[in-house]
C-alpha cells in the first residue's frame, strides 16, 4: 500500500529528542517549548507564540481569548474542518458559513460581506490545501467592518502573500502541527498573536488559569493545554528544513500534475495571486464526465494498493451543527460539489519519487477505463 502520507524525520529529531531525555527535560517546563515559539515568530511576523498541545485546542484558546458572547457570530468557511466550527460553538458563538471559490477552494471574499450582521464579531480564515486565502480582500473587508480576523494556518506552514507569512495575517493565528503537516510534532499546535493582551490571556489559559504572580491561586478558569518538550524537541528540528520541505512537496505536487495533466481532473492553481501552492495535499476533484464520485474512485485505488483521504466535508451539512446555525439554511454549490468529488493522494515528504509515478499510473488506468 502506497500510503497518502509518510512523515520525513531524517533531520535534527532524534538528536534533540536525546537532549530532553538527557537532560531530564521532557515537561512543558523545558527549553524547547520556548525555543519553538520564538521560532514559530520569527517566521510569521508575530510578536508571541503559545505552545499547545494540538491544532484543535490552539482554535478553543484562540477564540476563547478574544471574548465572545452568547450571540455574538463569526463568519467562516463552509469548505474545511470540523474543529474549526466547533471551536466557534463552544466559544458559545455562532458560525456563518461561506461557499469556497470554484478554483482555490478557500471562502470566496466576495460572499463574505453578504453573511455580515451586526452581531459579527471575528472572520476566521482557514487556507486550504496549499494555497493561501485571499488575505488583503479578506483583511480589508474586516477592517472596514471592525472585526477581528482568526486565521487557521494550519495547512500553510511557511506559506505566504504579499510578503507576509500565513499566520502572520490574524488579530490571532493558529497552527497544527499533525503528523501530516510540513512541520510535525506528531501533535501540537500554536496560537499567535501581536496583542499583549491577548498572549497573557492565552498563557493563562493555557496552564490552568494559574495567575502569574501567584500559583495555586485562580481568578479565571483554564486548561491543561501545554506543549511538551518532547513534542517542541521534534518540532524544532522540522522548522529547520522546513524550505526543503516545501521545496520537495511542490516537486511532489508538479509531478502529479504532470503525470496526470491529460485525466478528468482539476487541480487548484499551482500559483495563484503570486503564491505558490505549498501541496499540504496533492487534491483534485473529478470532473462531471467521471461516472463515479470520490468514495467510489478512492475504493478502486484502494483495492490497487494506492492511498487516498476524501475532501472535508461542508460545515453547513454537518449534522451536529444544524441546532447551532441560527436556522440558516444555506445553498452552497462549490463547497457540496468538491466534497463529493474531491480527493487526494499520497504525497507525504518521505513518499518517493517512485510511489508518485506508481500512483499516477494506477490514476490514469482507472480513469481510462471507466
């Protein structure tokens, strides 16, 4: 089985690993916790990094830091992960959903300030797949607005537009750090901010609600959510290579698009308003000609030892979420199409060269005899 993703741990890992064990120091206590989030800052643009435990719980913080009310509404993308709506629900918010764009699938700026109330507080943008949201419309459009953008760079570790790094473009930003993303601590996640406000909160919340003049005494509630060294160890090492990284994942994603430029399918833009996509995934979605959907095409590859993960699913269809949308009832074309036909391929760091023709040539065949 050609698997869809391969984690590449061939750097500095296992020396910094032996570090922490040598030293005793595998708590959130030690030094690569704080080395990671200097790191992490550097890169964006951001003035803090608060190291947690993963991508999901970096959301929670990230949204309850800004203080949202009962009511209170943020306008999001129909078109991603579950976390990021939930998230949003239990800040006790309520999510407003926006279609994804036909090329890039991110939210579509010129539906955003349709879905704009006065009870909006925050925009959040989640880049998708490898290619950045449009951040100068989408930042305008809140600023215009006087609200507050949350943006999930999750998938976009080192991508950029205009000069800015992704995470570098939210009033506050987070980052996963999953075995599948281009910088990995297995687990982990990062909230960023500029606002010293914000990080004192965020470091608050994130030990316990501990005050930070006197422990053992609370005046707020929180979470255990702390990074571990051990974690900030791995993570450490792959901000290190992580230009080679996304160097070998445009290689890996040219060579799909290559290998497959003459099949039903379509990609996202290999650059779009100047950036470069990244190929968190190498995605494609069928077009209408293929007589199967998505599940159907994965089941074939499956069968023939080729990997694959299906596209997210819209929010606006996800059944838990229906008491939480507001009675909103939305027609989402772009986003209910891709999920249905859109897949991708095995296309981790330590997927070779090899693996890449071998699933291009298992695509084509299948798609060739339909």
């Amino acid at each position: 089985m050609i698997p869809v993703t391969r984690v590449d741990l061939g750097g500095n890992e296992a020396k910094y690993l032996q570090e922490c064990i040598d030293t005793g120091w595998i708590s959130s206590e030690g030094p690569f916790v704080r080395r990671f989030e200097a790191d992490l800052c550097a890169l964006t643009g951001q003035r803090h990094g608060i190291a947690v435990a993963n991508g999901s719980v970096a959301l929670d913080l990230a949204l309850s830091v800004i203080g949202l009310q009962p009511g209170d509404e943020v306008v999001m993308p129909d078109f991603t992960i579950i976390s990021c709506a939930s998230a949003v629900v239990r800040a006790g918010a309520t999510p407003v959903f926006v279609d994804a764009e036909p090329a890039t699938w991110n939210m579509d700026p010129a539906q955003i300030e349709a879905r704009i109330s006065p009870r909006t507080r925050a925009i959040m943008v989640v880049h998708i797949y490898g290619l950045p949201s449009n951040m100068p419309a989408i930042r305008k459009i809140a600023d215009d607005h006087g609200l507050l953008v949350i943006e999930d760079a999750a998938e976009a570790h080192g991508q950029s537009m205009g000069g800015t790094r992704c995470g570098g473009f939210g009033d506050v930003s987070t980052f996963s750090f999953y075995a599948n993303k281009h910088v990995s601590c297995g687990e982990g996640g990062m909230v960023l901010t500029s606002s010293d406000e914000l990080a004192t909160r965020a470091i608050q919340m994130r030990n316990l609600g501990f005050d930070p003049n006197r422990r053992f005494y609370h005046e707020s509630l929180g979470w255990n959510y702390r990074m571990t060294n051990l974690q900030a160890a791995v993570g450490c090492a792959q901000l290190e290579r992580l230009d080679g990284t996304i160097a070998r994942k445009r290689e890996i994603g040219l060579q799909y698009r290559s290998g497959l430029a003459d099949m039903p399918l379509q990609f996202a833009p290999d650059n779009w308003l100047g950036a470069d996509n990244h190929y968190w995934v190498v995605g494609a979605v069928l077009d209408d000609s293929v007589p199967l959907d998505a599940v159907g095409l994965a089941q074939l590859l499956r069968e023939r030892g080729v990997d694959t993960r299906p596209f997210f699913w819209p929010m606006s269809e996800q059944p838990i979420l229906e008491q939480f949308a507001g009675g909103r009832v939305y027609d989402h074309p772009v986003a209910s199409r891709i999920a249905r036909r859109g897949l991708y391929f095995p296309a981790g760091t330590g997927i070779t060269d090899d693996e890449v023709r071998g699933s291009c040539d298992t695509i084509r065949m299948l798609l060739s005899d339909l």
